[in-house]
C-alpha cells in the first residue's frame, strides 16, 4: 500500500471528484507547520475557593486544532494531591475532535513523555483535603519561550518558569541596574558596549549567579553579591525570557 500523502486524495479546489480536505488531514498539516501545542492567550489559572481553579477565556493550539474559550471556565481538581500538572485535550471520537476536556498527571516527567495525548499543560496545582494550597499557571507552553519579571531582594532567589529552559536571558528594568544584562551559560554582558563587563574589583571576569542566571529544574537561580551591579538588586525589577530547547517540555 501506497504511504498516504495529503492532499494527493483531496481534490481540493478542483475539478473532478469534488473531494474536500479531511479534518484529521487538516489538522496534520497544521500541526506540522506550528511549533508545536501551545497557550497563545488568556486561560489563566486564579483560585475559585475550595478545590476549583477558575480560568479566564483564551486561546491555544492543540495538536493541529485551535481551541477557544469563548467565556471563562472552572476546573474541579482532586483533593490531596502534590504538584498535579492539568492538561487541556482534545477529545476524539472516530478520530473527529468532539470537545475538550482536562486531565491531570501527577509530578509528570519534564522531557514530556507522560504528558497525555494531544494536550498542552495549562496549570499545576497542590491541594489538600478541602482547598488549593498552591496555584501556578506559569507552565503555559507559548510558542517555545516565557517571558516574565521578578523583583530583586538584595539576595539569592529562584525564579520559576515552570520548565527547565534550555537559555535564559534577563536585563535590568530600574534603578542603577538599568541596561544590565545577564545571560545563562555566558558571562553578564553591558548593553552600552560589546563585550563582556569585567569586575573591576578583582579585574577578573564575573561568572557569579550575580552576574548571569543560572538554569535549574523547573526554572533558574540569580544571586546577589553587595556593591556590584547585580541580577537581584532590591528596589529594582527585572525582566526575563526563557527559551525552551527542541520539542520541549513545558
């Protein structure tokens, strides 16, 4: 048998048979051209009391299929569970999308491999018996990268994406760390001239979690050392976009 081949049995806008585009045929063809699943807007995860998430309206990109919540939606989750990742999925019958529906998998890996079928991952949450002890929608898989922003402390802190990025960027958004710029697995570069900043402390390059962050599970660190432009500052705000590498996990 001959390797089915979209559209060569679609006579799509032709004349002859009058054949269409099959929907799973669609989706295939949109699913290869897209980055993969991912959140484009909206859905985000707020705690509606007891153990229901409330999500807003939104968009995203299922395996092929555009999926839109038209008004917002609740989200009953399970009572005494750790860091319960919920997938939104699309629902298929003789394979014809139906609906959606949410899913849940607990601590799954983060290479994606127990991420269900045609998913993408829109909030982790921790309950106990009777409510939501911890809610984090920032998993949200949009387009390969995050962006985001924190505070500085004057101290060490970790910064969660809710993936293992693969590069982070962050650069100073106040204050005398304006125009500071550190980026993981380098050196802190200046954003008024090219090269790498040299602590003139010591006239040695800086390879502190000071001067660049730091990527761990899930997210990544930055630190503080006193007297030196710094990627935890207090006072100052800071901004970050982290990129996830090849097909990867939320």
């Amino acid at each position: 048998m001959a390797d089915p081949i979209i559209f060569t049995d679609n006579d799509v806008g032709g004349a002859g048979t009058g054949e269409i585009i099959s929907e799973a045929g669609l989706a295939k063809i949109l699913a290869t051209l897209s980055p993969g699943s991912h959140h484009i807007s909206g859905m985000a995860a707020t705690d509606g009391g007891g153990l229901v998430v409330n999500l807003s309206a939104g968009e995203a990109f299922v395996a092929g299929y555009h999926v839109t919540f038209d008004a917002a939606k609740t989200v009953t989750v399970n009572a005494s569970e750790a860091d319960a990742v919920w997938f939104l999925q699309l629902v298929k019958v003789s394979a014809k999308v139906t609906s959606t529906q949410f899913v849940r998998v607990l601590s799954p890996d983060k290479d994606g491999t127990d991420d269900p079928a045609d998913s993408v991952p829109i909030f982790t949450v921790t309950t106990d018996s009777t409510s939501i002890t911890t809610l984090n929608d920032s998993q949200r898989k949009q387009k390969g990268w995050v962006v985001g922003s924190y505070a500085g402390t004057d101290g060490n802190q970790t910064i969660t994406t809710g993936f293992t990025p693969l590069l982070v960027i962050v650069w100073g958004d106040g204050l005398t760390d304006a125009g500071i710029i550190g980026i993981s697995h380098l050196w802190q570069i200046s954003s008024t001239a090219i090269g790498l900043t040299v602590d003139s402390t010591g006239a040695t390059i800086e390879v502190t979690q000071a001067k660049r962050p730091e990527i761990q599970g899930g997210g990544f660190r930055v630190g503080h050392v006193a007297a030196q432009d710094n990627l935890s500052n207090s006072g100052n705000t800071y901004k970050f976009i982290a990129f996830r590498g090849e097909d990867i996990d939320w």
